[in-house]
C-alpha cells in the first residue's frame, strides 16, 4: 500500500471556466493544509450525447480534444510548481455523475460556482448544485477570483 493511498483525497472538478480555475487553487492549498492528494476530475461528452445532432461523431476525436484542454487547464493553473500530488482523470460521462461517482471516500469534493453552460446570471450552475445536494462527502463551491480595482 502506498503512502498517497491512505492521504485524504480532495477531489475538484476541472471544466476550463474560471470557477475550475479558482476551485482548482483552492483544492490545492486544502490538500496542502491537510496532507492530501488532489484527484482533479474532468467529464467529456461528445456532441451527440449534449442535444447536438452530428452527422458522424469521432469519439476518439472528441476524447483528445477533451484531454488536450484539460492538461493545458492543469498546466496553466497548476505550472511546474506543484505542492502536493495532483492525480488527473478524464471521464466520458455527465459531469454531475462523474463528480458524484469521484466523491465517494473523498475528504471532500470542490468545484466551481458555474461552469461553461446554463445561465450566467443563476446563483449556481447545475453541476454545482447537484453537487451539493448528493455528494458523498463535504462539497466547497467557489466562485470565480475577482481582480480589485
């Protein structure tokens, strides 16, 4: 048994928006406080599967461009200097489902207040609030960093 087994998991999800961006350094500075591992967790779903009828879905296609824009996401967040392990997983799949699947045995699962769809102006996305309402552990919603003026 490794040593990163039995450290508390921080799960976040990771979806390009500046919420991920945000929940992402805060799973980071929690996972360092605590002695964790931070599981950085993102869901991909090919354009068929989100309302949208191609003519021909390349999945193999989709899948790289999903992983391509999540290790930029992590690279840019994250750079070279990382304080605690960061283990990253892509998944085919509802993003709500697939955080709720991640957050089982976790310390507790962050994510952003609003991710890349629905509606600007709500409190919450629906990734976030289903979140909150089923997870399997303690949830932390964060919202965008502001810069002030």
């Amino acid at each position: 048994m490794d040593a990163h087994d039995s450290a508390p998991r921080v799960v976040v999800g990771v979806d390009g928006s500046p919420s991920s961006h945000a929940a992402l350094r805060w799973a980071l500075r929690h996972a360092t406080l605590i002695g964790g591992v931070v599981d950085a967790v993102g869901a991909w779903e090919p354009p068929s599967r989100v309302g949208w009828s191609a003519p021909v879905v390349d999945m193999s296609f989709d899948r790289d461009v999903a992983e391509r824009r999540f290790t930029d996401e992590l690279q840019t967040v994250l750079g070279a200097d990382r304080p605690v392990e960061v283990r990253t997983t892509m998944v085919l799949g509802d993003p709500s489902d697939v955080l709720l699947d991640a957050s089982r045995g976790a310390e507790i699962l962050v994510v952003g207040s609003h991710g890349h769809g629905g509606f600007a102006r709500a409190l919450l996305g629906s990734v976030s609030t289903r979140c909150a309402q089923h997870a399997a552990c303690p949830v932390v919603i964060v919202r965008p960093e502001t810069v002030a003026a």
